[in-house]
C-alpha cells in the first residue's frame, strides 16, 4: 500500500465534492480545486446537504461530521497540488478541458504521484496524452452519489503500469468501496455498457409502445433490479440453469434492440429543455420542492439498500 496522506480533487460539483467526503470521512487530507469562487461556494454547500442527510440516516454523527467537514479545504489555486500524495478528477467531460488540466496538474506534482479520472467514458489512453508520465494515470469511475455507492471502476489505459492501476484498486478497498478492474480501455468501461444496453431496450419498447416508462422502471425496481441488488447475472443465471437460460439466449438475442444511433426519446426530451431532476422536468415533473425530495429519497433508500447487502 502507498503512504497516502493528502487527496486532492478536482472540481466541486456533483461527483467531486462527494468524492471529497468518501476520503474525508476516512480521515485523509482533502484539497478540493474548482476554477471560480461562485463553484467553490456550491461545493460546500452540497458538503453540508449530504452531511446533514448522513446524519439524519444515522450513518454519521454531528461530531464525526464536523470532523469530516474540517478534513476538506477548498482553493482556486492549482499550485496547491505540489505536496499532493494522490489526485482524483471530476472536471467537466470534455477532452480539451481534462487534457488542460492534466497538462498543467502533472507538471506541478511529484513524478511518481497517483493520477486518477473519473470520466464517465472519455478513453482514458486519450486524456492521458496531456499527462507527464502516463504510466502513473489511471481510471477511477465513481458512481453517484460517490459517498454512498460502494462500486469503483478502476481502469488501465494503453500506457498504464498495472501496478499503478492495482495501487488505486488497494485505495479504493482501503476507503471501504467495492473496486473493480477493467484490464482495458473500452468505451463505457463496463457498467455504463450495461446501463445503456438496458436502457437501448427499454427505451425501444417505450417507442414501441410495450411498456409505459412506469412500468419499465417498475421492472427494474421491483424485480431486474431488487435481484442485481443481491446476486449478479452469473450468480442468477446459476441459479436459473444455465441451459434454460442458453435456450432464451438463442431465441432472444436476435430480437433485441440493436440500433446503433443515440435515442429519439432523450433527442426530444432534450430539445424541450426536459433534462431531469436539474431542471424541474425530465421524463417525469419535479415541480417546486419535488426535485430536492427525489435526491434525498434516493440517498436515504441507497444507504438502506447497502446497509441490506453489504
Ligand atoms: N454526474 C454523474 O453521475 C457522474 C458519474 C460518474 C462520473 N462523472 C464524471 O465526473 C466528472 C464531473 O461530473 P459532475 O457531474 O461532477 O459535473 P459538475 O458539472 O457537477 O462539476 C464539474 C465541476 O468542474 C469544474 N471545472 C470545470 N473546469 C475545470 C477545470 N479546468 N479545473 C477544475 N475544475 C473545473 C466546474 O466548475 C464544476 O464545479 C465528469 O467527467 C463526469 O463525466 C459524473
């Protein structure tokens, strides 16, 4: 295991400020950089709002919280980075930004400093053509809320030195996620290859008028979903029979979606300025205080689920 005693994140948004607090919480050293002053102050205030929920869920207490909350320094300046024992990204996903992030950063920390991405699905080998000695950058996918979602994808890219990728593997295991490897750079690393082959389907029988977009959360939730929770398909389709489900195989398959262009729904929904839970509609409406209650809702029954399964 590395000596890493101080983290630095980058950017304060959505993914890096709860990136934050997962290492805050393990009582590291956190620096969190954004670009502006106005980021930064909608930084703390999600610091504060998935402290507060975390103790209303009894999953910490006011003393650890504030404990946690003083663990977490905030800057402008990316020339606090040079003590730096380990750096995560969560700039916006954009390829030029990223590579002018990393351009700068690698240059202004130690050589031999852990580098990590959390693109959602940028080639990890691309963004680390802007990065001083590649062999040291690695993937590391988080999921949302990165505080509270156990899975952490860590990911090689062409130039990545193996060991490097399983020193971040340790890390994660050490913050008290559950890593895993994707051994290569694919488009989608491996869980958002499964999350947008579900959604393609379900999105096509939608369109086909199938299923109401209800129901087809409804599948998921209350049964697709509810058994992933607990057992993963291999470990289901064990239990199901592997020539059963060989036989379902062989009809199926070739009756699934395969389009290979994006969405009509989501090109819609988009062009309507229905972007989700953000802006107050997206497939379904959040009108006034709606929105706030949905992320609350869904953290507090995320934190029961893992308290189930873990
Ligand atoms: N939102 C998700 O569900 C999710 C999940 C996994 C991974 N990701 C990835 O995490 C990254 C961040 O996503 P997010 O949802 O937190 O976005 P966000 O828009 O909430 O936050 C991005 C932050 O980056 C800052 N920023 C922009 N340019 C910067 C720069 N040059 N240096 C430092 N900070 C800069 C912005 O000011 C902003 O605060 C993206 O790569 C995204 O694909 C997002």
């Amino acid at each position: 295991m590395r000596d890493i005693k101080k983290v630095f994140v980058a950017g304060s948004g959505t993914m890096g400020m709860s990136i934050a607090q997962a290492f805050a919480d393990k009582l590291y050293d956190v620096t969190v950089y954004d670009i502006s002053e106005a980021s930064i102050e909608h930084g703390k205030k999600l610091l504060a709002l998935n402290q507060e929920a975390l103790i209303k869920s009894g999953k910490s207490t006011p003393e650890h919280s504030e404990e946690v909350t003083e663990k977490i320094c905030f800057t402008v300046d990316i020339n606090d980075a040079k003590d730096t024992d380990f750096v995560t990204e969560s700039v916006v996903e954009k390829l030029e930004i990223k590579h002018d992030f990393w351009a700068n950063l690698s240059r202004i920390v130690g050589e031999d400093v852990l580098l990590t991405t959390n693109t959602s699905g940028l080639s990890i080998t691309a963004i680390a053509e802007a990065v001083k000695c590649p062999e040291r950058f690695v993937g590391m996918h988080w999921f949302n809320p990165p505080h509270i979602i156990p899975l952490i994808e860590v990911i090689n890219g062409d130039k990545t030195d193996d060991a490097n990728a399983q020193a971040v593997y340790e890390l994660a295991k050490a913050l008290g996620k559950k890593p895993i490897r994707a051994k290569k750079d694919v488009p989608g690393f491996c869980a958002n290859r499964v999350q947008f082959t579900v959604l393609r389907e379900l999105l096509h029988l939608v369109e086909d008028d199938v299923v109401s977009f209800e129901d087809a959360d409804n599948v998921m939730k209350y049964g697709l979903g509810l058994r992933y929770a607990c057992l993963g398909p291999f470990e289901i389709a064990d239990m199901g029979g592997i020539d059963t489900f060989r036989n379902i195989s062989e009809y199926l398959f070739a009756d699934l979606d395969d389009s290979k262009e994006g969405s009509p729904i989501f090109r819609t929904l988009v062009d309507e300025g229905r972007l989700g839970v953000k802006a107050g509609a997206g497939i379904y409406d959040y009108p006034g205080d709606k929105a706030d209650m949905a992320i609350k809702e869904r953290d507090e029954k995320y934190m029961k689920v893992c308290d189930a399964i873990l």
